[in-house]
C-alpha cells in the first residue's frame, strides 16, 4: 500500500493519495484545484488513478475533483443524497469498493454536512482488520467539523458516537483539515491521530450527553468561509466560475493589535471601523468610524471596498461577523482586529481605558 497525504497551507487542508503498488492503482480523496501534484505523483510512482472520493460538498475551498476527473477519466464519488451539477457516481453507506488490495468501506456521516461520509480503509495485503478512516470534516485531531454549514450538530453526534467510535482505538484518523481551517473551532495543526487519542484527549468528545455536545460545538464558532454556499455549489458542478480565487484562510481576514500598530507606525492609513454600540464608544475608543454591527448591513455603502478597512469591536466577536458580512459584499480588504479594543488597551495603549 502507498499513502500520500498533502498538506496545503493556505487553509488548513488535507488531500490523500492511497494506492496499491501491487496492481498499480489508486484513489485520491477531497482533491484541491491544483491537480498537478496528484498527476505527477501518481505517475511518478507507476500508478493510475481509479477513483476520486469527495468526502463532502467542501464550503471553505475549491475542489479538484472535476478536473481530475477529466484529466485521468476517474469518476468521482459522492454519497448517494448528494446532487451534483455534473456526473458522479453515487455511493451508499457501508458500501464495499476494492481498489487493488486495498479495500474501502464509506460511511454516511452527515452533521457537518448532509452529505458527509468518512470512508475507512483496510489493507488486505496485511491484515482483514481496518488500519485507516478518512474522517473528512466530520472528526479532526482534536475538534468535530462545525455544524452550522447548512449541517446539524445532532447528527454530527450521531455520527461520531454511533459510527466512528466503534471503530477500534488503534484505528488512525485522516482528516481533512489542520488547524487554519474555518471548518472547526479548535483543530490540532497535527494532521493524523488515531481513534483512541481523540477518545481520550478530544474535547469535544468529552461531552456527557448529546445536549452537553450540541451545546459545545455550537458555541464560539469562527467566521464562516466566505461565499461558502457558491463554493460549494461551484465544487457541486453548478457554477461555471470560482466564486473566489484561492482557499479560504482565516488569518487572512484577521489582524493582531501588535501588525496593526506596526502598520500604523510605518505611516499605513488604515480605515478603522468600530463596530460598538454609541454608549460603548464613548466610554473608550481608538478613533475611527462607529457603525454598530445592529446597521452595518444598512450602511455598509457608506464605506469604501478598496480601501483597506480594519474592524473592531470590544474583544472581536461582532466585529467578526461584520468582516463576515462584508467580505461577502465584496470587501476583499477587510480585517478583523483580533481581540478588539481590549487586546488594543492591554498590549499597546494603556490609556485607553477597559471596561
């Protein structure tokens, strides 16, 4: 068996490439846009590619599936409730698929998403027994996928106690993310674990109850990729162009208080925009232009999009949601100012009074 994982930086992604080297095939699972590196690897290891697998209908990046498709004549699957724009072939759960001596197992995992599935992996040339499970976005090393992407944090519980924790603690997990991403709260930047170490050390896997679960995963969730319902309806074959240019990264819509001032001090003139109520901004502030968040999207034409503009709030949630918001309308400039005007108070300007 040969297992290749790719690591993609900008966004926190994982990518995989498994085959058999005996019969010389192998399948690539949750490809990105950039499909040279599978091609070339693949040839470069005398293998052909057989089958793509697409874990989910992905919401924070562009896929590659389709070009790949194109490119090696593989057909991409997806789980069977999954429409797609263009052909695929529909898998069910608990599905059987052999891939030389490699045999996959692919589980409806929905909670993410609908449509997510993990697909486990057993080497046959070694034992009968499952070495693997690509978990996509259902379960990372140390953290769920969220479920607020049109998904469902009780069938993500579902998923996770009725599924992938019946899998035996020896079993390592393949995600499809690290941290960096926006599709969890809290991932490890290690890419691999096994079932075992997340049963034991995962901290959402140390809720009590269902309700103690969906409480947890639904709380602090980070901003939402943005335009995630046309990447995904892009990476689902309904949109002919990308709705963005490259995989989404949080850190490239946030700023530390430390950059801003180091900006500033180098003569950047950088549009402040305060997110606070009226009483707030009285009380303490930096300057800049208030809109509470309650109008931002009534007066978000008072505001320049070429202009780069930094949000802030009192410690960064509301001034999240607006760099939300307005990255959707098409303000690629945009940065929230991570830990808002309390991080600004504690770290570079203690006059500014707290409250």
């Amino acid at each position: 068996m040969i297992f290749q994982q790719f690591r993609h930086e900008q966004g926190g992604c994982l990518s995989y490439l498994i085959g058999c080297t005996q019969k010389q095939v192998c399948f690539v699972v949750d490809p990105q846009f950039e499909i040279a590196p599978y091609v070339e690897y693949a040839s470069s290891h005398a293998m052909t590619i057989t089958h793509i697998f697409e874990t989910h209908a992905q919401a924070d990046h562009l896929s590659g599936a389709r070009q790949l498709s194109e490119v090696t004549r593989a057909p991409v699957h997806y789980m069977e409730n999954a429409k797609a724009g263009y052909p695929v072939v529909p898998v069910r759960d608990g599905e059987v698929i052999n891939v030389g001596n490699i045999s996959l197992k692919t589980i409806a995992t929905p909670g993410h998403t609908d449509d997510s599935m993990s697909i486990i992996v057993t080497d046959r040339a070694r034992a009968n027994e499952p070495w693997l499970v690509l978990t996509g976005d259902t379960l990372f090393v140390g953290d769920t996928g969220r479920p607020d992407l049109d998904g469902s944090a009780e069938k993500l519980y579902d998923s996770i106690w009725n599924k992938l924790l019946t899998l035996d603690d020896s079993v390592e997990i393949y995600p499809t993310h690290f941290a960096g991403s926006t599709c969890g709260k809290a991932m490890s930047p290690k890419p691999s674990s096994t079932i075992g170490f997340e049963r034991k050390f995962n901290p959402a896997l140390r809720a009590g109850s269902k309700k103690e679960f969906v409480e947890y995963v639904m709380a602090d969730l980070p901003v939402q990729p943005p335009r995630f319902q046309k990447v995904r309806q892009f990476n689902l074959g309904f949109l002919k162009e990308p709705p963005i240019e490259k995989t989404y990264d949080m850190s490239d819509l946030q700023i530390s208080v430390e950059q801003l001032k180091a900006n500033i001090d180098k003569g950047e003139k950088p549009f402040i925009l305060d997110v606070r109520e009226a009483s707030e901004f009285a009380q303490a502030n930096i300057g800049g232009t208030l809109i509470p968040l309650r109008e931002i999207s009534k007066r978000f034409g008072e505001l320049d999009p070429n202009k780069e503009i930094v949000v802030h709030c009192h410690s960064g949630g509301r001034s999240q949601r607006a760099v939300e918001f307005l990255y959707e309308k098409g303000f690629t400039k945009v940065k929230n100012l991570v830990g808002g005007i309390d991080a600004w108070s504690v770290k570079i300007d203690p006059k500014v009074p707290r409250y």
